[in-house]
C-alpha cells in the first residue's frame, strides 16, 4: 500500500501562534521541557517563527499572531472565548514530574493528575497564552501497562 509519509523523525508537528513568542518559548522550556532548535528573527518584526523540540523525536513550530495569509487561517483561545480548536497530548516517562513542572510554572490545570481507564497517567492545562495540552504515559504505540504512577 503506498504512503503519503516520509521517513523522517516525526510525520506530525503541531504549530501554534501566541501573541508574545519570546516569552512563549522560555515558557515553554521552563514549563514542559521544550528546547529551541531554530528561531528565524527579523530585527524589525521580532522572531517570525521557532521550532521547540521535545525529546528525540518531538517538535513544536510556532510563530506570532498576524495579519498574514497563513495567520488569518488561525485564531488565537482568547478570540475564541479561551476555547481550543485542538489540543496537543505529549508522551512523558513522569506525568507526576511534569505535572508538578507545569503547576510551578504557573500552568492552569484543567484536568488534574490522575490515572486513565484506558491505561496511563496523565493530566490537561492550559499554556500562558491558554493553548491546550495534555501529558501523559499512555502510548498508543505500545500495549498499554496498567502499572502505573501513584
């Protein structure tokens, strides 16, 4: 069967926009562990787009709110009544670590700690900025281990 996919590190980035990237993306490494691959600035506009990695093989793109053509494509929670179009859910080896990481930084947790019927630790909050996210140890790639954190 033919595939669309290329072999690569990862076939999915998720992109977000945010209205302050610099304090984005140190937010974002304080409170989740991203570290910054790639930033494209311009000395008049600012940063115009990072790339934040996550682990060996997890990557974020995200970029400023604007009035361009790829930008009008996207909304930001606050226009939306800090709803979410989406979410994004990360793999963790520590749900309790990160959760604890995410809270001191100031993280909204909007579904607390807890263990998954269907397998897994995990938890949901919001960014600085009230994007969704959600970090747990159910990996769909594998069986699901039942054994898990306090």
């Amino acid at each position: 069967m033919p595939t669309l996919s290329k072999h690569t590190q990862a076939n999915l980035i998720p992109c977000l926009r945010y209205r302050d990237v610099p304090k984005a993306i140190d937010w974002l490494r304080v409170a989740f562990g991203f570290e910054p691959q790639q930033v494209y600035s311009d000395s008049e506009a600012g940063i115009l787009h990072a790339q934040l990695t996550f682990g060996s093989n997890g990557m974020l793109m995200l970029g400023p709110m604007s009035d361009s053509a790829a930008g009008r494509l996207m909304t930001h929670p606050d226009q939306a009544g800090g709803l979410s179009t989406q979410s994004i859910y990360v793999i963790v080896s520590s749900a309790d670590a990160l959760y604890t990481q995410a809270k001191a930084a100031g993280a909204e947790i909007v579904v607390e700690l807890k263990n998954e019927d269907y397998g897994g630790r995990g938890f949901s909050c919001r960014d600085l900025e009230g994007h969704l996210w959600s970090f747990g140890t159910y990996d769909p790639w594998v069986e699901p281990n039942r054994t898990e954190e306090p």
